[in-house]
C-alpha cells in the first residue's frame, strides 16, 4: 500500500468534494447539468451537494484513517464509490461527449486509488531506508573497556 499517494488523492478528493459542494457548478457544468444559459438548477443542486459531501467524507477518512485495514477500507469506499459515478454517470448524462468525460475520469481516479491500494512500498529492500542495508548494527558490544558499535556481516 502506498500510503502518502493515497494520503495525496484523499486531500485533493477533501478538497474538491468542499468546493463542489459549496458550488455544485463546478461538477454541473463539465457534465452538462445545466440549463441553456448555464445555470444550474435547483434542483441539480439538490442532488449533487450530498454527492460533493460523500467525497469531502471519503477524502476526509483517506487523510486521517491510521495506515491498514482503516486505510484500506476508506480507499475502497473511494474505489466504491468513482465506480458508481462512472457507471450512473456514464449512463445518465446528456451527450456521449460527456458521458465518456464522466467514465473516463471516475474510471482513472478509481484505477489511480487501487493502484495504490495494491503497490508496494516503492523500496526495493521491502520498506527499509536505502542506507540500512550498509548501516552499522544497532546493538553495541564491548570492546577493550569501551562500548562499540558492532558491524554486520558482509556490510561495507
């Protein structure tokens, strides 16, 4: 699991379901949920405000869960969740224009979230720092009256 990634796509998800749902025509407008004048309808925010807010929780929980099965858990809720948009959005939307934006862009945020879910730690070593594979060991032995640290074998 790659947890500063999915850290990173929490808050910009945080970030993005706040500001839709302070004004839902930064969602309305891209899939085309306004009228001929571009506005958007009451309506049409009645509907998409609690989607903005599902994202501002979802985010939200991917910032501040603990890393592991909560982690994991509220990136599979993200996952849950951009599927289901892709799929009602992808369905439901005027134009296939916008119906494919809408697929395509829930489709990436999810492959993107459970990309990051199954990577590894991007370390070759299995999460160690680079350095410890030629670092002194930790534990200090005797030596001549005074305390050294002791080497591992085959590390130089």
């Amino acid at each position: 699991m790659r947890t500063g990634l999915l850290r990173i796509i929490g808050a910009v998800t945080f970030v993005y379901g706040v500001a839709t749902a302070y004004r839902p025509a930064l969602l309305a407008r891209p899939t085309g949920l306004v009228d001929p004048h571009g506005a958007v309808g009451v309506h049409t925010v009645t509907v998409l405000r609690p989607l903005a807010w599902r994202d501002a929780a979802t985010g939200l929980a991917m910032v501040l869960a603990p890393e592991g099965p909560a982690l994991a858990t509220a990136g599979a809720v993200r996952i849950a969740s951009d599927v289901g948009d892709a799929l009602f959005f992808g369905a439901a939307l005027p134009g296939w224009f916008r119906r494919a934006g809408a697929v395509v862009s829930a489709g990436a945020w999810a492959g993107l979230t459970a990309a990051s879910l199954a990577g590894g730690t991007g370390r070759a070593n299995g999460g160690q720092p680079w350095n410890t594979k030629c670092a002194r060991s930790t534990r200090r032995v005797p030596h001549r009256g005074r305390t050294v640290p002791r080497w591992k074998p085959g590390t130089w």
